[in-house]
C-alpha cells in the first residue's frame, strides 16, 4: 500500500517527520528517554516518541527541550508492527543540523576514537577528557574571550573545550606534548580553519616568540584544562615569562584552584598564593565534579581565572631574591616564618628574627599571616 504522505515541522535544532494525521484535534506524544532512536510506541490507544537521554542534544543549563511543541499525531494507531515498519519506511527519527561531527563529550564516541587510534589514555600525562557538554561553553564563558581573541590553549586533548574555544575566538593556538594524539585531533578538528596544533611540551617552547608569530596585533588569552600533575610549574611558567597575554583561565583540582585563588595573609596562602597574585587578581569561577570527565578523577575540580596585572602588586629590587624568600618561609608551614626563612636561606636564625622585627612584626609570626607588602619589608630589612 503507498504510505501516507507526511507533515514535517522543525523546532530548535531538531527535525521530526510525523504521519499526516486526521482532521482532528492533535496530542503531543510523550516522549521517553530510551532506546537509540525515536521509536514509534502504542500506548493507551495513543502514539507515543521514545528517544535515548544521549540522542538529545546537549542544553544550556536552564533551557528545557520544547520537543512537545507542533506535532501530529494518529487519532487511531494502527497496530504496533504496522506502525513499526512504516517508521522504518518514512525514516522517523531526529537529526541535528550539524550532525556532520558527533558530540565529543558522547562517552560512546570517545571510546570508539580511542579504539580505532590504539590510544589509550596515559596517567602520566594527566589525561583526563571532557564528556559533560555543558562544561567547554562554561570555560569559554568565564574566560571572556571573543571574535577579538587569539587563545593558547595547553593539553587540547582530544579537542572537547578547543572546539568551543574555535567557535568563539578568531584563532587557537593548542600546546600538546602527547605525540599520539595529532591523528585523533585531525579528525575531530577537522574543517576548524582558525585552530593549529604546536606538538612540544609547553615547559620548553617559547611563548613568546610563538605568540609574536601566532597572534599579531591580537589581544591574547590563556584557556585550557591543565594536567593536574604539572598545574603549578605551567602556571608560573605562564606568568614568570611576563607573556603578552591578558588573563589566564585554566581547569585544574580545587585543591590547587584554592591555593590559586587564595588571597595572600589568610590561612588558605601559600608561595604559589603569594606568586599568582604578586603578577595577577584571581578568582575561582566554579567546579566541576568528577562525573564530568573521563576517566573520573578522584577529586573535584574548579575552574580559576586570573587577570594580568599591568605592573605587580608590589615594587621589588631583586625579584629573583623576593620569590626564594616567599619560597623559603613557606617551605616548612609548621615553623614560624623565622624559622622557616632561615632554614631555607640558610642564615643565621637570629639575624632573620632580627630582620623581622624590625620590620614591624612578631618574631612568632606565622608566613601565612604576612601580605605580600609585608614579605617586601622583612626582605628589605634582611638586605640591610
């Protein structure tokens, strides 16, 4: 029999292709999260829409899919085999406009990419993959980045948060030191213009010369989901080279994004505390539970963003000698700050004691107590 002919609507970003129904006032079918398809159910004398939960596409936090809205449905179904073929006939089911690449947070699809390369992922490269879509747009939303924007990106993986980085920045530029990975990166980037891959380890390259080249007359921003074994060299490394970029916003555990954001003088401040805001304001943005990546780490993580002093918070004669005295009081936290800076510098106990005293403060002042104003003064009176 020739099937009956079809009515089709489009809602947001999916098509459904329904049998024309009778005159009639229309129901909207319910739809179920199941199966891999829209698969045609009879249920009450009523047609039914079930769909998988990971077919849908994935929503911002606060939307709701409005996948009730304008759909005709049979008055009287037909029995369910009947029904079942024609679906198979007429192609009943949903597709996305850019279908072109699947989703690469789809658990399913990260899995079968790393089958069909052999990569398994590596611990010691602190691999850890994005597979809650909701998140890459988080990133990008917090660090700020625009049409106007060129973004470093370090340890693109396998392109999660790089697409959405491409989506809304005029370039990427990614760093990865895995040399497994440029052919997972081909495919999953590919027909992305304003993305380039950098394969060399981001300890060792030159920043600056790469952004020059990379970047001319671009505002610069720092995006990326760090390898948590390695956050705090790559961060220092990223403000220490006095790079020509405006902010920093990098994924990493929260216990290193408190230390990050902590505010020198307060309980929760450490050297690295005192080194990201002596060159930069931070703040933590948000976290992320471990569900959001795979594998799951076993710790929560959080996203930090720092924005780029134009001069540092305070003025230092020897830079270099201010940053192994921070280093050095924090180097042993249950001593106080006389001890812990003598041991570290190996001077004279008394001598620094000294020093801090005459620089305004107990001598059983803990380092977490001192600003970093306060450590510019004991470093002044030290160098008296």
């Amino acid at each position: 029999p020739t099937a009956p002919p079809l009515r089709a609507w489009r809602k947001g970003t999916l098509r459904l292709h329904l049998p024309r129904a009778p005159r009639q006032r229309p129901r909207p079918p319910k739809v179920k999260r199941q199966g891999r398809a829209l698969h045609p159910v009879v249920k009450n004398k009523r047609t039914t829409l079930s769909v998988s939960a990971d077919a849908l596409p994935p929503l911002p936090k606060g939307e709701v899919l409005a996948i009730h809205a304008k759909f005709a449905v049979l008055s009287k179904a037909p029995p369910l085999g009947e029904l079942a073929s024609e679906a198979r006939l007429r192609g009943l089911f949903w597709k996305r406009k850019d279908r072109a690449m699947p989703e690469l947070t789809d658990l399913s699809y990260v899995r079968a990419l790393c089958e069909k390369y052999d990569f398994a992922l590596s611990k010691g490269f602190g691999q850890n993959f994005i597979v809650n879509p909701g998140l890459p747009p988080k990133i990008v939303d917090a660090s700020g980045v625009d049409k106007r924007y060129g973004v470093l990106e370090i340890g693109p993986g396998i392109g999660v948060l790089t697409r959405e980085l491409a989506k809304r920045a005029a370039k990427v530029v990614s760093i990865e030191v895995d040399e497994r990975l440029p052919p997972l990166l081909a495919e999953t980037m590919a027909g992305v213009d304003n993305f380039k891959l950098v394969l060399q380890d981001v300890l060792k390259v030159d920043l600056k010369a790469l952004i020059a080249q990379e970047f001319p007359g671009m505002p610069v921003a720092v995006c990326a989901n760090l390898p948590y074994y390695i956050t705090s060299p790559i961060v220092m490394k990223l403000l220490g080279d006095r790079l020509p970029i405006e902010s920093l916003t990098v994924m990493v555990q929260k216990e290193a994004a408190d230390r990050l954001a902590a505010a020198p003088g307060t309980r929760a401040s450490s050297a690295i505390s005192c080194a990201v805001s002596y060159y930069a304001t931070s703040k933590m943005m948000f976290t992320a539970a471990p569900g959001s990546f795979y594998p799951a780490p076993k710790v929560t993580s959080a996203v930090v963003r720092m924005e780029i002093r134009p001069t540092p918070a305070v003025q230092v004669e020897d830079e270099e000698g201010y940053f192994a005295l921070v280093r050095a009081a924090f180097g042993q936290r249950r001593k106080t700050a006389a001890n812990a800076i003598a041991s570290g510098l190996g001077m004279p106990k008394d001598a620094v004691t000294a020093a801090i005293e005459a620089a305004g403060f107990d001598a059983r002042i803990r380092p977490e107590a001192l600003t970093l104003e306060d450590f510019a003064k004991i470093q002044n009176a030290l160098a008296r």
